[in-house]
C-alpha cells in the first residue's frame, strides 16, 4: 500500500500525539506552527536532517558544529534547529529507550518533516573485530528483545505493519543512498585516537548489524547470544525503533555508532571511560555525512 506524503504525516501527527499525550503532554491540536525563525524565506523550502541521540554527551558535538541555532519545544521534547554546512538540520535528546526515541522521532517527523532521520551515539561491541571508539555503521537493525518467552526461553518474533498488513524478519535494511554517503565520508573523517596499554590506535570505521533493545547489556553470555542468535556487531537502546518508525511512515534512515564498550563484564566501568570518545567520533561522522548531504543534489520524488 502506498501512502502520500500529506496522508503520512497526518498519521505521524496523531501517532506522535498519542504517544506525546500518555506522558502528560498537552499538545494543542491547532494549525501547523510556523517554522523556525532560521529558516525562514528561501529557506523555508530547503529540505532538513532530522538527527537523534538519546544522551546529552551523544548530541554535543553535533550541537557545536550548529550555525543559526535556536531552540523549540513540541510537546515534550527540546528541539534544537540550526544548520550544518548550510544543510537545515533538526537535532534532539530523545531519551534512553526504545519508547523514547519513537516518540522523538514521531515528534520529529510531523513537525519537520526532515528528508532523512540520523542517529548518532555510543553502543556495545558485539563482534570480536570492533574495540572502544571504532565506529559501526549499520547497514540493517533488528529489535533484539521482541518476541515470546516460552517454555524453551526467549524467541525471536516478527514485527507485523498494522498499517500496510506486511510482515517483515524484524530487519530494518538502512537507506541505500545514506549508506553508500556514509562510507563515502567515512575515510576522510578526523577521529579521536584511543589509548591504549600499547599506544594510540586509530578507529576503525565498519558496516554491519546494530541490534537493539531496552536492556544495558554487561553479559559475556547475553553479547554471545545477540551475535549467534543476530549476527549482530553492536548492540544499544534506540536505533531500531527510530527505523521503524521511519520505515512506518517513509523516512530513510541511518544508525551510526561508536563503540564505547565490549557489552561484558566491564561494560559499565568501559562505558563511563569511553563515552566522551566514542560520542565525538559518532558525531563526527554524521557531520561529515552532513556536509556531503548539503552538496549532493536532491533526490528526484517518486510519482
């Protein structure tokens, strides 16, 4: 089933406002408001990148490479609108979790109407082949804690579209054209080096698949089990529910990660040394991605 443009936004609107209103928010059902001052004249036809992490430390850098930025509340989530290498870019703290960062992107989604949703942030490793501070770019996502416990233990469901009525493997294939823009940039990107007991190594930058779910995962066995069961690389709280929502209603979307952790034992004790890095090198790849966005040509609309 195919839905107009008009027709997805109006159903991003009531979702977004049926989330916003089971956490107490008062959102008035009026006209569309404005846009933001910023954009306003020739750039109020300019299209706009939405981006979400769902910590403060996830969105700082991205928030300092902002120009002509001002800040607007709808319902309950700040958002902070500005330009990145003159592309309009809309940037929010969505909250940890998987409800959180729908709502934000719902939010997000019928108010700015972006043309792309980006999420930066930190995430656990999962494959033997990334360490702190390199970046997983994912090619696909997968909600890691969505389906039935049974006498056999956890099993893994499929996620049915109560919309269009399809069924899919609980996959999310990330935008073709963000991800090929994404490895593009991606070697010509300045990230911070990470210490180490043998000296300062470079981050490496990879492809593969970033699974999410509304746990921390510290466990050895918990990481072994989320990559034999998903074959997945990394693994946090947001980045799939923010492409389903985007698969919902339309919206190409990318997940970016960097790694803060091993998600075993240490994962805490890791997290906490890592953050800062591992957040400023995310960052800097979904600037990068930014920029290039702003240069490259739009893409022509289907009909």
């Amino acid at each position: 089933m195919s839905v107009k443009p008009a027709a997805r936004f109006a159903l991003i609107s009531v979702f977004a406002l049926f989330l916003a209103t089971g956490l107490g928010c008062q959102p008035a059902v009026a006209d569309r408001p404005a846009a933001p001052a910023a954009w306003a004249g020739a750039d109020a036809s300019q299209p706009v990148t939405g981006i979400l992490g769902a910590m403060t430390d996830e969105i700082r850098v991205i928030e300092a490479a902002m120009t002509d930025k001002a800040t607007e509340k709808v319902c309950c989530v700040t958002f902070i609108t500005g330009k990145i290498g003159g592309r309009r870019v809309a940037l929010a703290k969505s909250g940890i979790g998987k409800v959180n960062a729908a709502i934000t992107a719902s939010l997000l989604a019928s108010r700015y109407e972006p043309r792309e949703i980006l999420v930066s942030g930190i995430a656990g490793g999962l494959s033997p082949d990334v360490r702190p501070g390199d970046i997983v770019i994912a090619a696909r996502t997968v909600q890691h804690d969505f389906g039935a416990v049974t006498e056999k233990g956890f099993e893994p469901k499929t996620i049915d579209n109560l919309i269009t009525g399809e069924r899919s493997l609980g996959y999310y294939a990330a935008d073709a054209r963000l991800l090929a823009l994404a490895q593009a940039v991606a070697p010509n990107v300045h990230l911070t080096r990470i210490a180490t007991s043998e000296g300062e190594r470079a981050p490496a930058i990879r492809t593969g698949t970033v699974a999410t779910g509304d746990v921390f995962v510290a466990s050895a066995a918990k990481k072994e089990e989320l990559r034999r069961v998903f074959e997945a690389d990394a693994v946090e709280m947001e980045g799939a529910a923010v492409a389903h929502v985007c698969h919902r209603f339309g919206i190409p979307c990318l997940v970016i990660r960097s790694v803060s952790d091993s998600a075993d034992a240490g994962a805490k004790v890791d997290m906490k040394k890592f953050i800062q890095t591992a957040s400023t090198n995310s960052g800097a790849l979904v600037i990068e991605l930014v920029k290039r966005l702003a240069a490259e040509p739009a893409p022509v609309a289907a009909h």
